[in-house]
C-alpha cells in the first residue's frame, strides 16, 4: 500500500472510531510511518487515536504529537491525585495498598508492585478515562512467580490459541521475569496479540518486544 492509500485508511479509521473527535487530528505519511498531529479532548481520545492507527493494515511505525487541549473544567494537581486514589480504592482487580500515584501538572505517575499484569493494566485503564490527566506513566511493577520455562510454555500455548497469529515465526527467550519476543508478523494488531499473550503469563516482569511488521 503506497502512503497517499494509508492516509486514507488511516483517516477514515480515525473518523470510524466513535470514541476520538477526528476534527482536529492531522495525519501524514511517509514511508508506512504515520504520524499524528493536532489536538484532541482528553488522554482517553489520545490513546484511542494511537490505537486505530495500529489497527490499519500497512502501517510499519507511528509517530503521535497529539496535544491534549480540555474544554472542560481544569482539574488541580490534588483534585487529579484524589480522583486516581478512590478510582484505585473502588477498583476490585486492583489491590488495596498497593499501587501509589503521584501527579505533576496533570501528568500522572504511578508506582507499586502487584501480581499480575492485568491488575497493572486495571490501574493504567482507569487512569486513561479520568478527565484532567495530561499525561501519563505506569512504573507499577510485577512480583515474579514461577520458573522461566513455565513463562515460555504457557505464551507459546497463548500464541497457539490464537487464529491470526502464525506462532511458528515467533521466537520467544526468557531470563527469570523478563521475555523476549522476536520475528515477523503480517500487521500491527497481530503484534499487540503476541505482547499481550506474553504479558499474561505469570511472573513476568518485563516484555522486550522485538517483532517486526510485514514478511
């Protein structure tokens, strides 16, 4: 697909998302890498306008300048912090006492050590939705739990579930809680289906995803 084709994608999956203001987003092309600029309502839009572009096939990189400009009530650095700390109390996929926040200028930060990635995610998913957040990082960290090989067998039995995926052109190394993933896949999206078969395996702390896009 040449670039003139995948701005064209690219745009009418922006404007197809129902969640993203696509009115204000520029995109350009240039060599498979898309780049996004603008301005958007919230980090909610932000993350959804990176998501339909990983979505499109043809898409080799992404590159998002995207400006958060609210019009809506300006949240304070403490009213910010409040509203994470009771989305994080009310929360039952997240342990109580375990995750911390800390903001600065609406960016949130947040730390702690949990058991499982997706009780990382349930706090990172929460934030995203929170009006006022400008930006974000998530420095929870992962306790590591079983062996290495154990890691390896259950993502290559993920992979394996997985129609979409060919998960014999995916190879997979360990070392303690950390993954490594390398290889070729056809789009985007099968890509985040590898990362995430990878995150879900207990006691992984770490994931180097090296999989490159289009055989």
């Amino acid at each position: 697909m040449d670039d003139k084709a995948l701005k064209k994608s690219v745009t009418a999956e922006l404007e197809w998302t129902p969640s993203i203001d696509a009115a204000d987003i520029g995109v350009t092309v240039e060599n498979g890498i898309v780049r996004l600029t603008g301005h958007v309502a919230n980090y909610a839009q932000k993350i959804a306008a990176e998501n339909a572009v990983k979505r499109v096939k043809g898409v080799r990189g992404l590159v998002e300048d995207l400006e958060i400009r609210a019009f809506v009530e300006t949240y304070t650095d403490e009213a910010i912090a409040a509203r994470v700390a009771n989305m994080l109390d009310w929360d039952v996929t997240v342990p109580k006492d375990t995750v911390k926040v800390k903001v600065e200028n609406g960016f949130v930060t947040l730390t702690g050590q949990v058991d499982w990635q997706y009780q990382r995610s349930a706090a990172e998913q929460g934030v995203r939705r929170l009006q006022g957040v400008r930006g974000f990082s998530n420095q929870v960290q992962l306790k590591p739990h079983v062996q290495a090989s154990d890691v390896k067998r259950r993502i290559e039995a993920a992979l394996e579930r997985q129609a979409e995926v060919e998960a014999d052109k995916i190879s997979i190394s360990v070392d303690g809680g950390k993954v490594r993933l390398d290889g070729k896949v056809r789009a985007w999206f099968e890509r985040d289906i590898i990362e995430r078969a990878a995150w879900a395996a207990p006691g992984v702390s770490a994931v180097e995803d090296r999989v490159s896009i289009g055989y």
